[in-house]
C-alpha cells in the first residue's frame, strides 16, 4: 500500500532531489549528483582515534569505527536520512552505502571484515517502516565490498520508544538488554562491521556490542553513515 502511495505521488509530484529540491534525472537514486558531491565526509576510516572511537572508547571492546559523513541539523545529510527513515526512501541508504563502501574498499579497515551486521528494528517497527533503514545501508556496503550482510542473528526482543529527547543515562537504560544474538556460534571468532545510520551517543551500539559479545572470540568494528556532533 505504501508503496503504491509512494508511486501515485512521484506521478503527480515529480521526484525531487531532498536536499536542493531540483528534479532527478533518471540516472539518479533519490539525490541529485550535486548534492552528492557536497557530502561533508569524514574520511576517517584511516583515523585512528576518530571522533566515533574516542566516543566509544572504554565501553566496550572493539576493534575500529569509522563514519562516512558529519550530521548536522542544517547539513546535506539530514534531509537524506529523514527521507531514508520517514519517507519510504531505502534507495537512498542504498545509494550512501555503496559510496561508503567505494571508500573503504581495500583499506585495512574493510579487509578483516566478515559479516556486515546492520543494527535490527523491533519487527513491529519494521513492519511500520516497510524495511530496516540500517540494512538498507548494509545492502549498499554489502554491493561495493562483496562481504555478505548477516540480518535476523542480532534482534531487537524489546520494542522501546523513540531515543529522541532522552539524556544519555536514560537512553542506556533505554537500550540495555533489548538486543540479543540468537545464534552466538555463527559470530565466534568472526570479524564483524555493525552499522547504523547515525551515531549519537553510542548507545545503541553499545547494547549491541552488549548483546554481540556472547560471541566467543567475536571481534567488533563500527560503521555509520552519519556522526553527530
Ligand atoms: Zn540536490
């Protein structure tokens, strides 16, 4: 049904670029080449000590995280994640993740990596949304490095409200224990990418990673799309 919608307006109101609101050539997935261009990326997969790493340090182990874009309420990635999220827009976490994985291609970031693991929806919210904008980006990743997505191991058992206006504290208390790994062997000793869209406080990765290490041997690196700061 949503997705009829979705096609009945692209008929009356042609589809427009999100960011600069000019129409799309058919060539282009949801943005146009323009804005693509004017991405703020990070480029900090080669950082060591990065802004999501030092953010993340300390709280759990892992072994490197990298973002691919700076997220800013007035920048050219926040109308793309809210059409990705809000929008029935998949093509556009699609589209980002395969750029994101053009970069990270044969660096040393990449090369260990086995599975890429995007963050999970509660199926309730999944099925609200019509997909998992964080396995939309995994896809992309998934196409530009041939490394295969892994989704339905790592769940989320808790459907719990949005994060948006919590503090840190509560957020945690908000993420603990709501992920679990159904089958913990298939990660032993497997290198493994977890993505999201967008890294905040690192909350939710963290409960992930939480969940994750019932692995034994598992070793975790990060990758989002967006990093707030
Ligand atoms: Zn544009």
């Amino acid at each position: 049904m949503r997705a009829f919608l979705n096609e009945l307006s692209n008929l009356f109101f042609p589809n427009c670029c999100p960011v600069c609101g000019t129409g799309l050539l058919p060539s282009e997935e949801g943005v146009c080449l323009q804005c693509l261009h004017t991405l703020p990326k990070t480029n900090n997969f080669t950082e060591p000590d990065n802004f999501a790493e030092t953010l993340l340090a300390g709280r759990f182990p892992f072994e490197r995280a990298a973002t691919f874009c700076a997220y800013s309420k007035q920048g050219v990635l926040q109308p793309l994640i809210y059409q990705l999220k809000y929008n029935n827009k998949k093509e556009i976490g699609i589209l980002l993740g395969k750029l994101f994985g053009k970069d990270l291609l044969g660096s040393e970031f990449i090369k260990p990596i086995e599975f890429i693991v995007p963050v999970p929806l509660h199926p309730k919210k999944q099925k609200q949304r019509g997909y998992n904008q964080a396995e939309t980006i995994a896809d992309g990743l998934s196409e530009t490095t041939s490394i295969p997505v892994s989704s339905g191991n790592l769940v989320r058992s808790i459907f719990n409200p949005t994060q948006t206006k919590r503090t840190k504290t509560q957020r945690w208390e908000n993420v603990k224990g709501i992920f679990d790994v159904l089958h913990p062997a298939m990660y032993a000793d497997k290198h493994i990418l977890l993505v999201d869209d967008i890294i905040t406080t690192g909350s939710t990765l963290e409960a992930c990673a939480y969940a994750l290490l019932k692995s034994p041997g598992i070793k975790i690196s990060i990758a989002t799309l967006g990093e707030v700061f």
